[in-house]
C-alpha cells in the first residue's frame, strides 16, 4: 500500500458516495489506474465495504447504553455460546472482547428507558455465562465514527 492508495482510503472515508472519475480527481489519477487501485482496495479486504452512516435519533434509537459484560467462566463453549447469543441481539450494534476485567463491551441502542430495560431483562441479563453486567449512559458522542488515521510512517498532523 502506497501513499495514494491511503489517499484513496481517506477519501473514501470521507464520501464513500463519490464516483470514479470525482475519486481519481482527488488522488490526481485518471480514471483507469484510480479504478484498478479501488478494485485492488476492495479483493485485499482494505475496504470491506460501503454504507449509509444513520442517526440513530432519526429512526426511533436515540436511547444508547454502554454494558461492561463479566463472564463467570471462560471457557470456549461458555465464550462462544455467549458470542453467538450476543450477535443475535439487534440493539446491540458492536460488541468487543477485552484482556482483563471486564470480559466485554456491549454498545446497545434503543428508543428509550423504558424499552432499554426491557431489553436488559429479558434478552441482556439471560445471556449464558455471564457473571455481571455493568451499564452506563452515553451522554453525548464527543467523536464518532471518524476516519481512520493514516498508516504508521506517515507523519502526524
């Protein structure tokens, strides 16, 4: 990977809408060589995909919570049961296994209090293995889903 394929990426990152010809523009390439650059970005796994950012306030979610997860034990049938029951959730839009206490982060989104506690008791608190689970609010998103920086070697702005 090369200083222009991370401008790609950075500019992807930015609009992932932008066409071809408005990409080449931006990395200074013409058409063919930003194209073959792109679809090269796309087979190695560099980019895994494209999407739509949504508001969570706009479609009803604007109640989010943080849930630290404590396993009462690790083993990798309890860990994996745990995990598949996890990706089963619909509100709970990432999950991240951690070194050290606790085991996991839940982020989880709902509409409201109300339906946030719902959630918690019937499908959160009845995952399997689990020992606790540690909620907080999220006040207000202070950085949200930036773009990544670019590769190490690269000077720091």
């Amino acid at each position: 990977m090369d200083a222009i394929d991370r401008k790609i990426l950075t500019e992807l990152q930015l609009d992932g809408r932008l066409t071809v010809t408005e990409l080449a523009a931006r990395v200074r390439l013409s058409v063919s060589p930003c194209h073959r650059r792109l679809r090269d970005l796309e087979k190695s796994g560099a980019i895994r995909g494209y999407r739509a950012v949504v508001e969570p306030s706009a479609v009803g979610l604007a109640f989010e919570a943080l849930i630290f997860v404590t396993m009462r034990v690790e083993d990798r049938e309890t860990v994996a049961a745990f995990e598949e029951a996890v990706a089963a959730v619909p509100h709970v839009v990432q999950a991240q296994r951690l070194f050290g206490e606790p085991d996991y982060l839940l982020r989880v989104t709902a509409a409201d209090l109300a339906s946030y506690q719902r959630l918690y008791d019937e499908r959160l608190a009845t995952l399997p293995g689990i020992q606790r689970l540690t909620s907080t609010l999220v006040m207000k998103h202070v950085v949200a889903d930036r773009p990544l920086p670019e590769a190490p070697g690269t000077p720091v702005q």
